[in-house]
C-alpha cells in the first residue's frame, strides 16, 4: 500500500474578507504606532543628534552620545545601582510572594480577608505608597525608628543616608509587589495535581522534597512570567525613587530610568538621554532573551 502524503491546503480568501480582516486590526494598531513605534525610532534618531528640546537646529553627532556616556563616571554608577535595584526587587518579591501563596494555600479561613489585605498596596499608586513610607523611614519623628527603639536597636537614617537608601527603596518596591506574586502563586499552586503529590508520599517523599520535586518544577511557568516582567519593571522603576530620594544620596539611587530623567529634563540633554533610552531598552531585550534561553533548560510545561 502507498502512503499517502499529507496534502497542504491552501485557504483563498477574498479581497472583502481581507479588507475585513484589515479593518479589525487597524484600531489596535494605530495606538501601538502612535504611542510605541513612533517614539521609540524617533528616540533613537535622537541618540545621534544633540538637540536640547530648544533650539530649532538639531546636529548630527554620530555615536558621540554613546561615546560620552561610556566616559561619564557615574553611568557605571548607574548601571551598578540599576544591577543591584533589579535584582534586589526581582528576587525577595518572587520569593516573599511565593511563601506568603504557600501559606494561604494551606489556610482554611480567612484567606479571602488576608489576600485583599496584602494585595492592596498593588493597587494602590506608587507615588502615594512612597509618600507614606517617606513619612515612615522620617529620622527622628518616623515610626520605624521608633519601632526599632522599642526592642533597643539603634535608628537608621534611611533614605537621608548612601548606605541605606537603596534598601529603603528596594523595601518599598518589594513590600508593594508581594501581592502581585501572591495572586499568581496562589492560582498556579491550586493546578497542582494532588495526585502527584500522593505518588511522591507513597515514594517516602517529605513535605519539604513534595515541595522541590514535585510543587516548584510544577509552577515554574508561572516563577518565569513574574521573573520576566518583575525584571522589566525593576528597569523602568521611577515613582519610588523621584519622591523617596531624588536618586541620591550621592547618586546612590539613580538607576537608568532615572539618569534619563535628569539628562533629558534637568540638564536638557536630548541627545545624551535618548542614548540612555537606547542602552535601557538594549538591555532588556537581552535581559528577557537570556531569561528564555535559561527557561528552556527550566520551565517544565505539563
């Protein structure tokens, strides 16, 4: 007998049927266009001009910007601080909000109540939560000094200080997005089999061991998303940092985001800021290649 190949089938469609098809996509696209790809090119035509946002003469540079941003000493600030403040927010989140799902999970009342309670800062605007907690790291009238006193340990200076403003803001960055995890954890915790949990017991497996080889490998998608997009949103981090503490002190706290903001508003360096663009977002396209080239070796998708 001859086998038989398998036959493609070409689909014609008609020219109403494209136009139609056309027409749907159209009134997504032309926000994306307006609002991403049009900002994004024109930003990256002015990395090589020297345009100041106000003289109407606008020079070709060439790669001078980039060349100027290599000998600035503090853009390798910049890029360490971005470094530290990207994975000092990516990781106590992921890992925090993974811990706080697991209890939850386990909890048989209330965990309606205690789920709204720690998901609302998420949704709370990040300027009003800095606010707050700028009140709250305040030196000499701040309650956290004050809590600190209570069990004798010593007060800190907090975001008025280089040595610990970044974790003052990496504290209100994590506190804000553990229940963004949580929410995710928890639904990915519940499509867990039970069944493969009662095959590692039968196994000998403890709770601890049930929880590496069976529970983790099992949401691990789920651990890649929130790495993915907690990363990109580490990068593009800017509320907490302009009220907190100006991106000091000493410049502690300036990221990439924020070196942009001062190069391109402050200093009304056009030129120089949208190199800066160009390297943020050069990072983060590597950033999230290098992240699903390691989760294909990973992420275990049943």
């Amino acid at each position: 007998m001859q086998k038989e190949g398998k036959r493609k089938v070409k689909v014609h469609y008609s020219r109403k049927e494209n136009l139609t098809g056309v027409m749907f996509v159209v009134p997504a696209l032309i926000p994306l266009l307006i609002f991403w790809v049009i900002p994004v090119v024109w930003s990256g035509g002015l990395s090589f001009t020297d345009w100041d946002m106000m003289s109407e003469n606008i020079n070709f540079m060439g790669l001078k910007n980039f060349a100027s941003l290599l000998r600035d000493p503090k853009f390798g600030d910049v890029l360490w601080n971005t470094l530290v403040f990207a994975v000092g927010s990516t990781v106590p989140t992921i890992v925090l909000g993974l811990l706080v799902a697991l209890l939850m999970n386990g909890a048989r009342k209330g965990t309606g109540v205690y789920r709204t309670v720690i998901f609302a800062p998420y949704i709370t605007p990040m300027v009003a939560v800095s606010v707050v907690w700028s009140w709250i790291f305040e030196p000499r009238v701040g309650i956290l000094n004050y809590i600190l006193g209570l069990f004798g340990l010593p007060g800190s200076q907090w975001t008025q200080s280089s040595s610990t403003a970044m974790l003052s803001v990496l504290i209100v960055t994590v506190w804000k997005g553990i229940g963004w995890t949580m929410i995710f954890y928890m639904e990915a915790l519940r499509k867990v089999p039970q069944s493969l949990k009662e095959a590692a017991a039968i196994d000998g497996a403890n709770g601890f061991q049930q929880f590496w080889k069976v529970t983790l490998p099992m949401i691990s998608p789920t651990t890649f998303f929130l790495v993915i997009m907690s990363s990109i949103s580490s990068l593009q981090a800017y509320d907490q940092i302009q009220v907190l503490t100006q991106g000091g002190p000493a410049g502690s706290t300036r990221t990439l985001l924020y070196y942009y903001y001062q190069e391109a508003f402050r200093n009304f360096e056009t030129g120089k800021a949208s190199a800066v663009a160009v390297v943020l977002v050069l990072i983060t396209v590597v950033l999230s290649w290098a992240e699903t080239e390691i989760s294909k070796k990973t992420v275990f998708y049943n």
